[in-house]
C-alpha cells in the first residue's frame, strides 16, 4: 500500500504470477504443483506447490543502499518520500 499526502490508501500491488513483468536478466516466475487431492490419498489428501522466483520479483522498492554502497536501507525511509 502507498499512502498519498491526503492519507488514503492506493494499492500499488501487482500480481505475481507466470505472466508478471520480471527483469530480463533474472528468472521468471515458476509454479509447480507437487500434490493435489485428486493425486493423494486420503486422509493425508491436500495441495501443495512449489514456487521459484528472482528475490527482486513483484512489486517492491529498492532502497538506496541497493545501489549505493552505505546508502539508506528501506526502513530508514519515511513514507512520505516514496
């Protein structure tokens, strides 16, 4: 969430999944279904996934210390600079 100056909320969030904008020189975003409850028994039936995806992938905000070295980490940001 962004918080503009008039102290609403905007959702700036973008969805993470196979079809997400990604740099071009990191991974993109893999899913694999590992079981399903059709594929397993009961009573241990359920879902489970694995995900693969670049540290920097989704909506986020590089901090200055990302770029430069001793530059400011993202908690010694104040919410009005973004």
């Amino acid at each position: 969430m962004a918080f503009c100056a008039c102290g609403s909320a905007r959702d700036c969030g973008w969805v993470l999944d196979e079809d997400a904008p990604r740099w071009p020189t990191v991974c993109m975003f893999r899913k694999q279904v590992l079981r399903s409850p059709e594929t397993t028994a009961f009573p241990g039936a359920r879902g489970k996934q694995s995900f693969e995806f670049n540290g920097g992938s989704g909506t986020h905000v590089d901090a200055p210390a990302h770029f430069i070295p001793g530059g400011r980490t993202i908690d010694q940001l104040r919410p009005e600079e973004l």
